[in-house]
C-alpha cells in the first residue's frame, strides 16, 4: 500500500460492528455471481467458525452492509435472524455452547460499490475492471470485505476461503490463493479460488477482467500475472524483477509464506491482497519494468499477510516493514551504496 502510506496513517478508524471477540471463523465457503452490466451479486456462503467466548451464544453476528438478506440455515433449516443493514444477527434454536463450531448458510444479493468520498479507494469497482480493494479510509470500517460478503471483518479473524466466483463467459477471475478449476455453461464461467493458508478479510480479493494469465515460477513457487490482453507480451520482461525481490526476502526473512505469488493490474492500487497484489495499472503503463512498489507490495506477504496487526491502530507495522523492505532489495542488488 505504498503509494498511500500518508493517507492511510492519518485516515485509519477503528470502529468494530460485529461480536468479534465471541465467534472465530474457521472458513467461508460457497459460490458469488457477478452481474457486471448491473453492477449486482448474488452470494451462497457457508461460514464455519467456533464460539470463542466463555460462555454459551444465543446469538452472533456478521457484517454485512446494505444487502438483501433470502434465507439463513443452519443444518439445512432456515432460522431467525435480524438484519439492520450493517449486522445480520442469527438466532440458533438452541444455544452454540463453549468451543463448539457451527456452520451458518447465508443466501443473499446486493449492489456493493466503494466508500465513495474524497478517496473512493476500498470497496467494489466495477467496469472494464472489475475487482475490491479490501481497505477503506473514509468509510464507516477499515476492512471492506463486509460490502460483498458477509464476514467477521476484522483483521484478527482470518480463515481459510473456498469461493467460486461465477462470471460472464469471456472474462477471467484473478483471485486470493490457488485457482483450483475453471468451467462454462450456460453463458456463465466459474473459477474456483481456494486458500487454505489462514487470510484476514482486508487481504482477500477478486479481480475480473478480459485478463491474460501470464505464468512463471520462482524456486517452484507459481508466479502468476493477470495483465491486459492487448499488452501481455511484456509481462515476463515487465516482472523479471520480482526473481530477485523473492532472492532478496526469503534470504533476510524466511521461506515465502504461501503457495504462489500473483500480482493483477487494476485501476488504482497497490495493495497487498494475500497472493494477489492488485498492482496499479499507472505503473503498468508508466514503468519499463516493476520496481520499489511491487517490492513494497511483495513484502507484506510476510510482514502484514502471514504476520497480520491485530487492530489497524498498528497498520504502520505492516507499513513499516514494507518500506523498510524496500531497502533490503536495494541492498541486495547494488549494496549499501543502492540506498543513496
């Protein structure tokens, strides 16, 4: 999140909706359908998590801002809830006791856009690109996620996410984790995007676009680069750099903390989605090659995506590693002379 480091110290709120402290999401999992000529989804998530709190839960609650709510199951049987248009609270038919865990099924659409304002920055873009930036600074909350799918949306909660985005035929899905299967009927493409590695909501994202996937590899690992079509053909001269920043980070910070690396180009950016940096399309166009950003973004896969603030009054933790990193992959290509 380089480019916005300054807005993003002065601008972070901290205001929690959910019971966060009481539930500890496990996993989302389901199927969201994108209508992009509408600018409109409709969702299918099961959320699997555990009661945290001491005691026995009557009831508990998900962010959730400005759905419309079809049905809530549990175990296949539609149960009560209430829904304020920012919380939808559930009501089991009988208490979730002590540690136990329950899976909630939560059918749902919406028309979900970005925080708007002075910074229309987090939240659902739609258009030729597609995609959600998963941090607001001017919105009623930090992490978005809450604006397309219901969640626990704190960064303290992170899960594991199976989701199956459903597209118009002709545009490509670049998501969080690893593309496990794509297939087309009826007009419609599915791609299914697993994450088994634990994710903070603010970190997950989709990206859709009439993207070409440019593949490569690091030491093994997947390198992926969802970029225009019309110019793919520099994608692996553009991203070459990116082999010396993974030298460069694993050898000062450990073994890469994930199963691939990706970056996708989107209108504004960047930031640092886990597995998927959304990489501005300014410096697509602008720059023969990436350089510091991409560097920057890369390092908050483990210094804010694997090692994770437990409250955005810390952001500048994340921040401050990231640009600090900066400095590692200077130095590990020209030495401390590359600082100057």
């Amino acid at each position: 999140m380089k480019r916005i480091l300054l807005p993003l110290l002065l601008l972070l709120s901290t205001n929690l909706h959910a019971e966060s402290s009481l539930i500890d999401v496990w996993s989302y999992s389901g199927t969201v359908r994108l209508y992009i000529s509408e600018s409109r989804i409709e969702g299918d998530v099961s959320i699997n998590f555990q009661n945290a709190a001491r005691g026995a839960l009557d009831s508990f609650a998900f962010d959730m801002t400005s759905m419309t709510v079809h049905a809530v199951e549990i175990r296949g049987n539609a149960v009560s809830y209430s829904y304020d248009g920012t919380l939808l609270t559930v009501t089991p038919d009988e208490p979730l006791p002590p540690h136990d865990t329950l899976t909630v099924r939560i059918r749902y659409e919406a028309t979900p856009g970005n925080e708007g304002g002075v910074l229309p920055w987090g939240g659902c873009h739609w258009g030729d690109v597609t995609y959600f930036m998963g941090v607001g600074f001017t919105a009623e909350s930090v992490s978005l996620m809450r604006y397309w799918l219901p969640s626990n949306d704190i960064p303290s909660d992170k899960a594991a996410f199976d989701i199956t985005f459903e597209v118009p035929e002709g545009l490509v899905v670049a998501g969080t984790g690893m593309l496990m299967g794509q297939s087309t009927a009826d007009g419609w493409t599915s791609y299914r995007w697993l994450e088994l590695h634990d994710t903070a909501t603010y970190l997950y994202t989709y990206a859709i676009s009439d993207y070409a996937i440019v593949e490569d590899e690091w030491q093994g690992i997947p390198m992926q680069y969802f970029v225009p079509r019309a110019d793919s053909a520099r994608a692996h001269q553009y991203f070459a750099p990116v082999g010396s920043m993974m030298d460069a980070f694993t050898q000062r910070f450990g073994p890469y903390p994930f199963d691939k690396v990706g970056y996708c180009i989107t209108p504004i950016g960047s930031m640092e989605h886990q597995t998927m940096i959304s990489y501005a399309a300014q410096l697509w166009s602008g720059l023969s090659e990436a350089g510091s950003t991409a560097a920057h973004e890369l390092a908050h896969m483990w210094w804010g995506d694997m090692v994770t603030c437990r409250d955005f009054e810390d952001a500048w933790l994340n921040e401050g590693f990231a640009v600090f990193s900066e400095m590692v992959w200077a130095e590990h290509l020209g030495g401390e002379e590359a600082y100057y």
